[in-house]
C-alpha cells in the first residue's frame, strides 16, 4: 500500500481561494509597482528630497554589475553632482577590538545630537570572505540604526578594491546629495584599503587603545603618518590611567613625523564609547581641523586633487586589467616571470616583450 | 687700410706637413679601431674579463636612446645576467650636505682595502636641471677614482625617473657580470627616487649628521621605514657629542617603527669620513645583515620580487605613456579634467569616457 503524501505547510492553501478581501487590482496595483524601476530622473529627485528608499535604490545601482544599471547609476550620480560635495568626510580606522562600531555609534549618536545627518559607510574589500566583518552586522549600533538623522550602509562586496573604493565614492555622492552633511567612512586595517579611504575623505582618524606595553606596536607601517588625528578608545574605569600614558607616548611618537601639507599637527585625545567622555573633544579636533584647512584652501585642494586621482587611478586599474587578462599575454607573462627569475632575461627585456606582443600582436 | 687677422692657435699648424713620425696606416688604424663598435659578443667576452672599456661602453649602449644600440645593449645584458647577481647591493641617500661623497669615498677605500671591488653609481633624475648634482664631479671622490678596485659612473641623464631606475639596474648587472663584488648606488632625496633605489638594493643606509634641534626634522616620508641603518656622518671634533645624542634620539625612534619583513632591527651608528672612525662597522652591520637574510632567505626572496617588481612596474609605466601620449586622448583627457574639477562629471564617469576612447576608438 501507498504511504499518504505528507502534507506540506507550503501546500496548505490548495484549492482554498484567496479571500474577497483581496481584491484581483490590489494585487496588480502591489505586482506592478514592484516591477517598475523608478526612472534615473526620478531616482535623483527622491534623493534631491532626502528620500532614503531612492537613496538605498541608487545606491544599489551603483553596487550592481549589470551594465545597464551602471549607465543608470552614472546618469543619477552626474545628476546628484551640482548638489553634493557640501559635507565633511571623515574616515576611520583601527585594528579588530579597538570599539570601532560603538565607537561610531556614540560619536554618530553626537553628531546628530547636533542636529548633523549622518551616514555612515564601509570599505572593506575582505568583507566577501569574512561574510561582512564591519558594519554588516547593523545590530552593533543599535540606536544609531533607528536615528533617522542616520543612514548606514554595509560595504559594497565581492568585488576588488578598486572596485569598493569607486563604488564608495559615487556612495558619498549620493548621501551628500541626499542631504547628509556628515559621511563617516569606516575601514579596518586589511592592505591597501586605508590608502584608499585616506584618499577619499577630509579627515582622517585612527582609532586605538591602550594596551599592555608598547602602545606603539601592531601599527601598520605608514598608517600613523595619514593620521590627522590618534583617539584612545575604551579609557574609561581602569582604563583611564593607561589610556593617559598612552596618550603621552603617541604625542611623542607624532612629533617625529614631519609636518602635513594641510598645516596641521595632528592630535592625540582619549574617550569612552561607553561613558561618552571625550566624545564632544573628537567633534571639536575635526572643526578646528575644517576651520583651518577651509581657511588655508586646503580642504577646496585635497579634494580636487582626490578627484583627479580617482579618475587616473581608475584609468590605470583598468589599463592593467586589459593587459593582464589578454589571453595571449597571459601565457606569455607567466613564462617572462620565469625567465626573469632565473636569470634569463632582464626584467625590462621581459616586459618589452610582453608590450611589444600586446601592442603589436 | 685693413687690419691683419690675428693668428689663432688652432690655424698654427696651416701649411705643416704631418711629421714622418706618424705614418699613413698607423692613422688608419687608429680611425678604422675608432669606426668599429665591438659586437654584442666581444663587449660580453670583454665584461667577463673584467675589462673596464667594454664594461663602460656597454654601459653608455644601455644609456642610448637609439633603438638599435638598445636592442644590442640588451644582448649584452640577457648574455651577463648568468654571470650577474654575485654581489651585494648597497642604496646611500641623504639630503645634501651629509656628506655622502666623502662617505662613499672612506668607505669605498676600506672596501678595496678589504679586497672588494667596488661599483658606485647614483641614481639622480634631476641631474639633467641641476647638471649632475651627485656624481657628477668625480673630483670628490679623488682616491677612489684612482683606485684600480672601484668604477665610479655617473647617473643617466635626460630621462623620466624610470628610465634613469632601468638604466641604473641593468648598469647593476653588467658591473655584477665585470666582476664588482659590492655596488653602491647613491641617491638624493628628491622625490620617488629612494623608492626607486630602496627596490634595486639589498641594504638601504640613511647617512645623516646631527644638527642643532631636532635631528629628526627634515626627514622625508617613508625613508626612516625604509632605512636598514642609519649613519650620522661627521662625527669628529666638536660634533662627537652632538653625534652621540642623535644617535640616541634616531635609535628611540627606530623603535616606534613595526618590526621589518626581514627579521633585522634596523641600526644606529656614527661615523667620521675624515677620521675614519665608525667606517669599519658600518660594513660589520652590513654583514651582519647580510649572514642574517641569508640565512633566513630573505635575501634570495627579495632580490626575486625585486625582479617582478621592475618588470610589472614598466610594464605598467608603458601602458600609461602609451595610454596618455595618445593624440585623442590628450585633448579629450584636458576636458574631462575640468568637468571632474567643476563637478559636472564623476571621477569614474569621466574615466569610463576615456577608457572607451582609447579601446574603442
């Protein structure tokens, strides 16, 4: 004998019909809004009127692969230009266990305590192998998640970080057309991805703690010397001492640095996530930092030239990437390499080769 | 009346037979050895034997920018590259003033003492504007221009600071292949030359004096990280002292650094080129480096990604000069530069623009 079929949970609503209550053009009404993409045009007015929904949809643009969406993404971004660039851009790094996300949960909770819009974004080109190790999980900050003078965005993944970098950067287009006037930029120390942060914002900050012995290890080489300023997360309790001294041998350490272009001596200063001392201090360090550089043109000259510098360095990225992924090349590199580590043929010999085969084929 | 021409020396000879001394075939010959440009082969045969005239001709082939002298110089180099690499490569920099002739000149001659045959050159792209500021007067460096162990050759000239890297590094090869067992190569700190030199040499020595103040001031960027020693020069006479102090300050400081891939804890010594005190540790570090990296296989592993680097590195460098010399490129780049600047056009829009040209025509 046939054992019965069991019965499936999905399968429960065979042969019942819907309710009357949901009428048949509901139902269209609901299927064909969901189909319809707002046009680019529509896009840019919802985030010309700070519509978070055309905002996240743009943003997703920008984040997709597809070709047509780029050419959209590019059209809204062009649109959002005129009206973005008013804002300051800060980022922030620090190693795994610094507080970064309670950290920006308490200075973002300030901000907009002070009547500042917040939006808050990652770049984090790792985060496709660690399932999204900063900002993916929002629950971290919980309050600021239900700020709505707040707006977090995870990091764009599965991609290199060229290709984070430019997808955060038209990101910040968007927010600052969307009328947030404050864009926190989240990196942890992974490669090259605070190079690329430091080249995208106003204002760079690392974020430490005080640690048993050399405060000064584990800083990744160069990282202290983009630092426009250094806050000791965690001095709160028995921290507070250690946090102090720490603040001391950094000062000391940032002295030996030579001078910045912006004309500015970067700072050291502690602050609890938890008991939101010294939080006010960060927000002080960043105006003086704005008054200064707005006043000396700086700020108007960093920007424009990370502007040039994205545009040269995507066309360099991507140079490389048709060279390298040429099929003939491909083969041929990986003998060139060969020879040149053993000594058959120069490096320069080598790579006349490669060129000569790539422009001449 | 008319004035009589004064007679000009170099017409003094008008109307003097040759004197029988010089014979008709004896001319020839010398004419017929002048017009004869030893092949590829004979310059290779000559190098191997150590013979500083085909080492020298050799040299200025790779320093043309005739193609065909080129394509012969690289026959010479891929023929020495077998006999090459045998040596150890030192990198000297430091801002004007420290002393780095009379240092290379006290301990060129303790290395020739030691039995060494010892290579200096320099890397300077800015010789061709201030006409040769380092090397360029080998009068400075009076003993070991005599020296029958040591070759002293100036930068190339005239050239981009890849061109003058490439020129340096296969000059590296082919005074490797001539026999020199110790190549030091000089630089200036201006701009990316250090880098450049930091990645063709082995060990990278900071030479500097102590001064009034701070001794730190006035160190560029990068370079104190990049220093395996630093050599506070001119420590004779009343500056012992003040050499001293320096060295403690520069040693507190290495120390704030992060650990080196290399394992080695760069070092802090003082030395006098007119006393020639300190001169013999400086090569006692050296070796001390040396046994160390050897021994962990950092040397052999750095020399090898030292390779690829310059063979990627001008791969990359032609894809730009290929990219930014294009004529449609040009002009079209100068537009797009001021849309980026006056925000009417995203970095990445404006690069997909040009990218699109320059594939697609």
């Amino acid at each position: 004998m046939k054992k019965p079929k069991p019965k499936l949970a999905l399968k429960e609503k065979e042969g019942v019909s819907p309710p009357e209550i949901i009428s048949a053009s509901v139902v269209e009404n609901i299927q064909q809004f969901r189909k319809v993409q707002p046009s680019a045009k529509e896009l840019v007015e919802g985030i010309l009127e700070g519509n978070i929904t055309a905002l996240s949809r743009a943003i997703t643009l920008v984040e997709s692969t597809n070709s047509e969406h780029l050419a959209k993404a590019n059209e809204v971004i062009n649109a959002c230009l005129p009206f973005a660039n008013k804002s300051v851009r800060i980022g922030i790094t620090g190693v795994p266990g610094v507080g970064k996300s309670t950290f920006i949960e308490a200075f973002g909770k300030y901000l907009t305590g002070l009547g500042k819009k917040v939006a808050v974004l990652a770049v984090d080109p790792s985060s496709t192998i660690s399932h999204g190790s900063i900002l993916g999980d929002k629950t971290r900050m919980e309050e600021l998640v239900k700020d709505e003078n707040a707006y977090i965005r995870p990091s764009a993944s599965g991609e290199t970080l060229g290709g984070v970098a430019r997808k955060t950067r038209e990101t910040i287009t968007l927010c600052e057309a969307a009328g947030f006037d404050t864009i926190i930029i989240e990196t942890v120390g992974v490669g090259q991805s605070e190079t690329a942060v430091h080249s995208m914002v106003d204002f760079f900050l690392l974020l430490k703690i005080s640690g048993a012995g050399d405060e000064l290890q584990g800083i990744k080489r160069g990282i202290m010397e983009m630092a426009d300023a250094i806050v000791i997360n965690k001095a709160d309790g028995d921290n507070i001492k250690k946090a102090k001294l720490a603040k001391t041998e950094f000062n000391r350490a940032l002295h030996l640095f030579p001078a910045k272009k912006s004309g500015w001596m970067p700072t050291v200063s502690t602050c609890s996530s938890y008991t939101k001392e010294g939080i006010d201090e960060v927000w002080k360090t960043i105006s003086d930092y704005l008054e200064l550089t707005q006043n000396n043109h700086y700020f108007a000259e960093k920007r424009s030239s990370q502007s040039q510098y994205w545009m040269l360095e995507t066309i360099n990225e991507q140079l490389k990437n048709n060279f390298f992924n040429h099929p003939e090349i491909q083969h041929l590199l990986e003998e060139n390499k060969k020879a040149v580590q053993n000594n058959k043929v120069s490096p320069f010999a080598a790579a006349s080769i490669l060129l000569e085969k790539y422009f001449k084929g």
